[in-house]
C-alpha cells in the first residue's frame, strides 16, 4: 500500500514474519539534541514495513489491506472473516460477493451498501434479512421483492405493488436484468424516484443507547462516530467493532480499550496512544506494527518485546525513566510543520510524515477537498500515475446480454468511460477475471461498464459524508430535533426515529 517515495523497505508477509528478520537491529539511542519527530521520520523511511496489514489466516487474497482471516478475496478492503470477495469495502463475515460496501453476513449478493443478513440481493441500499430481491432500498425480512423501498415482512412486491407470484415473476422477467440497458433503467428508477420518494430514518442507529452519528448498531454511549458495532463509550471514531470501548479519536478498530489517536489497533489492545496496526498490545506509543508488545515506545516492527524504545532494549526502571524524559523533552523542543503547526506530546504524527497522500485515503472520501485546497493545509497529496495500458475494447462496446458474453472477455483490456477521473482515482482500464465473470453468468447479471474504483465511488453516493447537522423532524406536527448526516439541502423525506416506526413498520 505505500508508493516507493513514502517508504523504502516494505517487505512481503513470509519475511515480516520469518526468524531471520531481527527489528532489534534498527535500535538506537535516543538523541536529546534533536526533535524526536524528525528522529521517529528518519526511522520509518528506512524500517522494514509490511506491505499490507494482514492478520490471521490469509489464503489466496493477497490483492487485499486491512484483512483478516480471508479465503479467496482480490481487490478489497477492510475484510474480516470472508471468503470469494471482490471489489468490495468493509466487510465482515460474509461470502461470495461482489462491489459492496459495508456489509456483514451476506451471501451471493452484488451492490449492496450497509446491508445485513442478505442472500441472493443485487442493488440493496440499508437493507436488512432479505432474498432474491433486486433494487431494495430500507426493506427488512423481504423475499422476491424488487424496486421498493421502506417494505416489512413482505413478499412479491414490485415498485411497492403487491403481486401475486405469477404477476410478480412475469413483471420481473420485463425488467431484462441479465441486460445492461434493463439494469442502467432500473437502477435510473431507484436513484430518481425510489430513493427521493423514500421516508428516511435520521440515522442508521440500531439497538443503540445514547448514540450520535451514524451506521452504529448495538452500541452504547457513543458521539460522532460512524459504522460502529458492539462497542461502548466511543467519541470520533470510525469502523470500530467488537467489544471496543472507551476510546477516542480512533479508526478501524476491534476488540481494543482505552485507545487514543489510533489506527488500526486491535484484538485486545489495552492503552495504545498514537499508534498504527499494533496487534494485541499494551500501553504503547507512537509505535508501527508491533505486536503482542507492552510498554514500548516509538518503536517498530516489534513482536513479543517490553521496555523497548526506538527498537533498543531497557530494563524496566530505566524504561519508564527514559520515556518520562523524551515526553519532557517533547515538549522542550516541539515540532514546527511548514504550516507552523506544533507537535508536542500528545499529538499524533505530523503530516508531513504520513505514508499516504490525503487523496489516497479514505478521508478524502468523506471529507472531500482539492489538491489545492490539500496543500493550504499541509497535508500530502499523490499526484496522479500515468496508466499506458493498450486498450482493446470501450465499454459502450461490451455485449447487452450476460448470454452473449464469451470467455474471451477475459482477454480484454477494457476502458473506463472516467478515463483516469483523478477525483475517483479511476484506473483508467479494467479487466473482467474468471472468478468475477462466473458469478455474473450464475446471477445472470451484465457486465459492469466502469474499472473497480469508480464503482467503489458510485457506491458512496448513496452513503452521506461524515457530517451532522441539527434537523427538525419532516413528518407534519412533529417537533422532535435530531442530529443527521442529512444536509438540508439534500431531496430526502427524514423522520425521527418515533414517526419513522409508525410510519415504516
């Protein structure tokens, strides 16, 4: 995941984990002379770094980041506990699966976004415990339902009609899914007029206590914070999971406590502050991918260690002497960025020193800015990649009908009509794999016609951005406020939770 420029050592998974790699080597003394962030920097230029974080067991995904314990994933991120994932973004125990985002528990599904429970749904947008349905938006426990929305418990619906079985099967053949031009006027149908039409919950907040944000479900005592599972007492995080609590400023965590100004912290980790991918560990700070580690400062790459500062081993009186001495001398001498912001303890990574540029990060996702805009603020942006790549075929020049597509599609070197949009980091060009063009002839779905990242930023449109904003509920006599990543510029109909229940179920 790191571009040559940012770092220079990065190793594969067999020699990150193999005896022979000794971190110990990189230990040096601390230089009281010198700022400790322009020390740490040098440091992370020349460490070996693992090339991608994967945990657990990993077979035959390693086009994947962010994963653990995954069989047969390619080019997804953020996958926990799945197996024949493409394409796809924060998923948790699912399978077979195609271009989703946000997902837990589905299977043989494609585009579905925040989704739940789902078996054999294609186009599902927050929908929840449903089967062989198509172009769902807010349906829970609904089967051979297709371009609806706000549906319960129901059965052989379409466009919100109730059919009989015969009367829903031969309105459902009419729609021609297994054709590009019946698919792009179905999903037309559901951004234009299901979607707006739609009575929007303020938050997607399920069995939740004293939550404020959104995507958070059976969680309690958590503020401005979004996709959040089974945690308690969490403030400005995101993507935390699992029996996580009190802990602040984080992203991309499960299973930790205590956590401050993290990433990536994990699988029982006790007192972390600034750090990034540190695995089962305790009270360490400003550390890299260490693991099962304790009491280790400013250190990388380390597995099983203690008393450990700048990767050099104390013994424990001396440790806490040392560090209690480099947090004073922090603060004595701080880092000034070009920007002339200061960096104390207590502050995360300057960043000038950060591995990514803004636009490479799922930041600029929800918080969307211009290079220009990028640069005022000091942060790194990634210029653009020349792609060179011999296209063999356009898009618009791809087969209507799944049954007309041959194997020698495999062949192609298909363009992207974003061709190379820098806003969506297109690629440019695509290829369809085996694997990806036996689950569209199984589904009897057309082929998509943009590369993987643009699909990725077609399906955050139907996600807001990271935002609240202090609404009134829209329902008529309502006087109930409410906190909602709605804008109130935005079409959509939003309810309290109160009216949305008596309306909805």
């Amino acid at each position: 995941m790191y571009s040559p420029e940012k770092i220079q050592n990065p190793y594969c998974m067999d020699c990150w984990t193999s005896d022979k790699r000794d971190p110990f080597v990189l230990g040096k003394d601390y230089d009281f002379s010198r700022n400790f962030f322009v020390q740490i920097g040098e440091l992370l230029k020349i460490a070996p770094i693992l090339y991608v974080y994967h945990t657990g067991t990993i077979v035959r995904s390693d086009f994947t980041n962010y994963a653990a314990d995954d069989k047969d994933c390619y080019l997804s991120y953020s996958v926990i506990t799945c197996e024949d994932i493409m394409y796809s973004e924060n998923i948790d125990k699912s399978k077979n699966n195609i271009d989703c985002y946000s997902v837990q528990k589905v299977e043989n599904c494609s585009y579905n976004i925040d989704c739940d429970n789902n078996y054999n749904c294609h186009y599902a947008i927050q929908s929840q415990k449903c089967i062989d349905s198509f172009f769902v938006y807010d349906c829970i426990n609904c089967q051979n339902c297709c371009l609806s929305s706000n549906l319960r418990n129901k059965q052989y619906v379409l466009k919100n009609k109730q059919l009989t079985k015969e009367e829903y099967e031969k309105e459902f053949l009419n729609l021609t899914l297994n054709t590009h031009s019946g698919f792009s006027e179905s999903k037309k149908y559901l951004d234009d007029t299901i979607k707006n039409k739609t009575i929007h919950r303020y938050a997607q907040i399920y069995n939740s206590h004293n939550a404020v944000g959104d995507y958070i479900g059976n969680s309690k005592d958590v503020f401005n914070s979004f996709v959040v599972q089974n945690s308690e007492n969490i403030k400005y995080g995101y993507r935390v999971l699992t029996n996580t609590k009190d802990c602040y400023d984080v992203q991309g965590l499960a299973s930790g406590e205590l956590i401050y100004e993290s990433v990536a912290a994990s699988f029982v980790t006790f007192k972390e502050y600034f750090t990034y991918i540190c695995l089962g560990s305790k009270e360490c700070e400003y550390s890299f991918m260490c693991k099962n580690c304790s009491n280790c400062f400013a250190c990388f790459g380390l597995t099983n260690a203690q008393y450990c500062i700048f990767n050099k081993q104390y013994e424990k009186k001396e440790y806490f002497e040392m560090v209690g001495k480099i947090k004073k001398h922090m603060d004595d001498m701080p880092y000034v960025d070009k920007k002339g912001n200061v960096y104390k303890y207590g502050e995360f990574f300057p960043y000038e020193m950060s591995p990514f540029g803004y636009n490479e990060t799922n930041a600029n996702e929800y918080f969307p800015i211009s290079k220009e805009e990028a640069i005022k603020k000091g942060y790194p942006w990634k210029e653009k990649e020349e792609k060179n790549y011999n296209i063999t075929m356009r898009s618009n020049d791809l087969p209507n009908d799944i049954k007309e597509v041959s194997d020698s599609i495999l062949n192609e070197i298909i363009g992207c009509p974003n061709n190379g949009k820098q806003e969506y980091l297109c690629a440019t060009a695509y290829r369809i794999i085996p694997e990806e063009l036996r689950f569209y002839r199984q589904k009897n779905l057309s082929l998509p016609r943009y590369c993987p990242n643009c699909r990725h930023h077609q399906r955050l449109e139907y996600r807001n951005l990271f935002k609240l904003f202090t609404r009134s509920c829209m329902n008529k006599g309502c006087s109930n406020v409410f906190k909602t990543t709605y804008n109130p510029n935005q079409p959509e109909v939003i309810y309290c939770e109160s009216c949305y229940q008596k309306e909805v179920y």
